[in-house]
C-alpha cells in the first residue's frame, strides 16, 4: 500500500560523452543507475508530504537507503531530515522507497515519518531534526528507520535520544512500533557510565548480520562513577536482535583504550560528535559483529604519528585494527618512493561496504597530493587509488577535490566521489564497470554521497546525494 508523495523519474541528456541529468533546484536526487536515471527526492520550495515547502539543503544533508528486494514491490528504502518553509515545527523527518520495476518506470514515493511538535511516547514533544538517520531491514521485512531527536519538556539529564520507527516494507504510511534504542541518562554496558548527550548533527549508521540482526554505531558521551575526561568519549553500537529488542549499548572503542594494534603504548583519545563514520556486515560469520571504520588519535604520541583509520568492533586491542597510519609510507605502486600519509583530521572523510573502504588522506613527502585510497577488505590492504586532486578522471580538465563533500563505496567495491574539473560544476563520478578505464559522470553539482547497503551488482549502482543546480 504506497501512500505520500509519488516522484517521476526525470529524464537524462548526454554531454560530454557522459550521461546528466536535466535538473533544476537545490535539493537530494536519487540515481538509479540500473535504468541510469534519476529523480529529485525534495527540492528547495518544492512541496513536502506535510505540504509546507522544503527548506535550503547542504552537504550535511545526507538520504542513507538500503536496497533490499523481495520484501515489498519496492526494493530500495531510505530516510532523511529536512528543513521547512512554516511558522512553526520547521523539521521533519521523512521515509522514501522506490519501485524499480514499476510498468511506468523507477518511482519514488516519500512519506512523513514525525515532525517537530509531534508527541514523544513516553512524554514530551520532538524538537528540532538534524543529523544523518540510519536505516536497515530485519528478516521480518520490517524497515527501521532509526534517528536522533531532541525531546521537548523533559528534564535536561534526559533530553535527547535515538528513536527505531518500525514500518512494513509494504506500507510506510504509519509505523508498527517505536522504540527507544539509547536516552541521555541510559546506562551502557558493562557499567561503563550513563550517557550524558547525542548532539545535534550526530550520524547514525547500521548494518545487517547474516542471521538478520542490525547493528548501529554512533557516537557518545559517558558521566557517572568510573568517568572523567580522559574516558567519556567513544564509539558505541547498539544490536537489535531477532528477538525483537534492542540490547544495551556499549562502546567499540573508547577514549582510553589501547591504541597497541598501531600505537604501542598509547591510549586513544577523545572522539568528536561530528566525525565520519561508517558500517558494514562483516561476511566472516553468521552473526559476526558489523565492521566500523572511523578516525583514531593516540593521546600524547609523536606529531607525525599520532592518528590513523582504524577499523574493526569490539572494545578491547585486539579486535581494532588500523586501515592506514600518519607517517607510514604509502604502497609503492600508488605513490613513488619517500611518500607517506599525511595527518587524519576528525573530519577525515570514510565509507565502507562489505567488500571494501574508502578514506581521504593529503599525503606527504616526495608526492604530496590530496587522495581517496580503496581499501580491499579481503586482502587487508589499500589497492589502488580512487581518485586525487589533480588527476584527470572526468575527462573534462584538472579535478578539484572539496573535502566537506563526499564519496560512498557499494558492495561490489565500486566508489563514487564529488569532484569539481576544471572550468566545470562540482560532478558525481563513479566507473562504469570494472575499476579503471572511463569514469561516468552521473551529474553535475553533486555534493555528499551515499550509497545502498546490501547491494552487489556493479552494473546496477543506486546513489543519493546533494545538489545545487543552477
């Protein structure tokens, strides 16, 4: 049963021997790349479910989806936040889903989730919407859409949380269960402290195990006996089982920690609210633990040496392991001899799938050059290079890369990126087909990026991102 707002697919031109697409306005599109098309999901001044126009969108504005076919007529199933043009209750949160084998063609339907002002269960009233959702499917074929909000008329020890709206995959007209997943004032496991705050702007990001749980991470802040400033931040994950419920949260790494696996003798030190993280399944084992990829420092290492990429789950050393260090020389087959990677700030930018990890890095030495470095998971080791600023990827002049927008990898280990040539807007790149060769521009004025989860066909690539169009 579909309800909300249908969306047609729009139509594509050719330039410059590359497909793009004819559209206008500022907003988040969708890229089909199965019938190479694409389709605004909400555009500045353009209509929302609530009828109230959208608001301005950015590169914080992100629309995560998962593909998941079989479940529903539908096969792709998303969420994002949005701003609106009103007098009051300015924000919402909304879910969209996509038809690809409707008789008319890909369509998308977006529907309303809560918006501001809307009742709280258990007590008060939603505040402002920020942040990235998370969404993912449980084996019942029951999406989850999964979302920070800040809750008005509480105390301020308990004011914010992470919420899990249910829908049957068939009808996102109306949920079928809301839960609460993590509250300010909640204990974590294991005693670890109670959690202070989820900020404004926190990205959220889940997964699904191969037994059907879903595994979320994101950041947090501890208070309680046992914390101080030196232990209070991490990275957390929560796991919804298949027994329907929600396990308390504890943390995959933690300020304090250990760093040995690639600072032998150091501790990590604090994680930042606003720091890129990603998740995927782990294909290791049936219910193995999600992979996490983020950004890691060791408190009071050398300058030089002191931060790395960091990958793996489970709070003790031997289960994090590093992707890429500060100082460490890069592979000879990507940069000559005397290179080396460059400092990993907190907002150093990640993606992962269950094959493959991408991260940013502006390397050192004797080529020193801004670069998105793949990662292979199954060899453990950076293999190529997927794009730097300078090279020639579109076709089209001298690449710019901006760091504050994006790029996203797919199952398949295919990337995609926003870079600007020369002379032209901003552009989504992605390969056509195997690595290498002639890269496909999918449009101009791209910004951040995402990509489905659980999805393995290099030939059918599914894509969100932001844009501006003139």
């Amino acid at each position: 049963m579909k309800r909300g707002i249908l969306i047609a697919m729009t139509a594509l031109l050719v330039m410059v021997a590359c497909r793009h697409a004819a559209m206008a306005g500022e907003g988040l599109f969708f890229y089909d790349g199965s019938h190479s098309r694409f389709v605004p999901l909400a555009v500045k001044g353009g209509d929302s479910p609530w009828w109230d126009p959208y608001g301005s969108f950015g590169t914080k504005n992100r629309a995560p989806f998962i593909s998941a076919p079989g479940c529903a007529d539908e096969e792709i199933f998303g969420a994002f936040t949005a701003q609106l043009v009103a007098s009051s209750n300015k924000s919402g949160l909304l879910v969209w889903s996509s038809e690809l084998s409707a008789p008319w063609g890909p369509s998308v339907w977006v529907n309303p989730a809560v918006r501001e002002g809307d009742p709280v269960p258990g007590g008060g009233f939603f505040g402002k919407f920020t942040g990235v959702p998370a969404v993912a499917m449980d084996p019942d074929c029951k999406l989850h859409v999964i979302f920070r909000a800040q809750i008005m008329g509480l105390p301020a020890t308990q004011d914010t949380a992470i919420f899990d709206w249910v829908y049957a995959a068939g009808d996102l007209s109306g949920t079928i269960a809301e839960n609460v997943v993590a509250q300010e004032g909640m204990s974590a496991a294991y005693g670890a402290g109670t959690f202070l705050d989820f900020p404004s702007g926190l990205v959220l990001v889940a997964a699904k195990t191969g037994s059907g749980a879903i595994d979320l991470a994101y950041w947090g802040k501890l208070a309680g006996t046992g914390v101080s400033t030196a232990n209070d931040t991490g990275i957390f994950w929560s796991r919804y089982t298949t027994s329907l419920s929600w396990m308390t949260p504890y943390s995959v790494v933690r300020e304090g920690v250990c760093t040995a696996t690639w600072a032998p003798g150091f501790t990590y030190d604090g994680f930042s609210s606003k720091q890129p993280l990603a998740i995927a399944r782990d294909t290791s084992g049936v219910d193995a633990q999600s992979r996490i990829i983020f950004r890691g420092k060791a408190k009071g290492a050398p300058s030089g040496s002191d931060t790395a990429i960091v990958l793996g789950g489970g709070s003790s050393c031997p289960y994090v392991a590093p992707v890429a260090v500060e100082g460490a020389a890069m592979p000879g087959y990507i940069a000559p001899a005397g290179t080396f990677y460059g400092d990993f700030p907190d907002s150093t930018l990640v993606a992962l799938s269950k094959t493959a990890a991408l991260f940013y890095n502006k390397s050192l030495g004797t080529a020193p050059q801004k670069r998105i470095l793949h990662y292979d998971l199954s060899t453990t080791s950076v293999d190529y290079q997927a794009g730097c600023d300078g090279c020639d990827y579109s076709g089209l002049g001298n690449d710019k890369f901006d760091t504050s927008l994006g790029f996203a990898v797919d199952d398949s280990g295919r990337p995609a990126f926003t870079v600007k040539p020369s002379g032209y807007p901003t552009g989504l790149f992605a390969p056509p087909g195997a690595v290498g060769g002639w890269w496909a521009l999918l449009s101009f004025n791209a910004q951040a990026v995402e990509t489905a989860q659980n999805f393995d066909s290099v030939s059918r690539g599914f894509w969100t991102f932001t844009a501006r169009m003139p």
